[in-house]
C-alpha cells in the first residue's frame, strides 16, 4: 500500500523541476555546438579523403603541399576531437548534475555543493570545448589560401 503524496512533496518537487529548466538550456546549447563541431569533423575527413586521392600520381612539389595540407587537417581533426569530448563531458555532467538535484529532494538529502561542484565543472568542460573549437577555426582560416 502506498503512502499518499503530500502537497509539500510535490510542491519540493515542483520547485526542483524550475531548478532543473536552467541546465536544460545549457544542454540545449552544448547540443548544438555539438552538432557544429560533428558536420565541421565530416569536413576534415572528407577534404583529408579528396586530397589524399590527389597524392597518388602527384608531381614531388604537389605531393609536399598535399602532405603539409595533411597535416593541417590531422590537427584541425584532433581540436575537434578535444572540443567534441570536451563538449560530450559537459553535457554529461550537467546531466548528472540535474539527476543529482533530484534525488537530493527525494532523499531530503543537502546536494548543494555536490551540484555547484558538477556544475561549475560542467562549464570548465564547455569553455574548454569552447576554446578548442575556437583554435580549430583559427588554425582553418590561418591555412586557407585566398591568392
């Protein structure tokens, strides 16, 4: 037989549910960035594909230019690798962070500092997604050749 729920525990419910409305929105916006850096590493591998079908039959010249083109892909590749992870790691901590909140008013147990901690490494891992991102534009358009 179970107890009936009392309006103090869904009204503590309720109020968790506004807490967690915030973090859904950081979510929201990792997702996105997400899906950004996932098209932008669809990019680099098929450019490293195209140009690495040019290789065979190259003259030396062009096969140095193709290589040196490589090799700037292969770290384009990596920052996105790291922004992705980075950015993956964020969201899963702010994910923990939310389900942390909420066993906490099941619990009747004190979480704060257990959320703030999840939640400010949650945002460490997204400014570093963030910069990792912005070092990979930064290295895309420093290679691009516009003469």
């Amino acid at each position: 037989m179970s107890t009936p729920v009392s309006d103090q525990t869904i009204t503590d419910i309720s109020h968790v549910i506004q807490l967690s409305v915030a973090p859904v929105f950081l979510l929201t916006s990792i997702g996105t960035i997400l899906g950004v850096l996932s098209t932008r590493l669809a990019r680099i591998v098929d450019r490293a594909r195209a140009i690495g079908e040019r290789l065979e039959g190259a003259t030396e010249e062009r096969a140095g230019l193709i290589h040196a083109e490589m090799r700037t892909l292969a770290q384009r590749r990596h920052l996105v690798n790291l922004a992705i992870t980075a950015g993956t790691t964020a969201a899963l901590l702010v994910c923990v962070s939310i389900a942390t909140v909420f066993l906490g008013a099941v619990m009747k147990a004190n979480v704060a500092m257990t959320v703030a901690s999840l939640f400010i490494l949650a945002m460490a891992a997204f400014v570093a997604a963030l910069v990792s991102f912005l070092r990979e534009i930064l290295l895309a358009v420093r290679s691009l050749d516009l003469v």
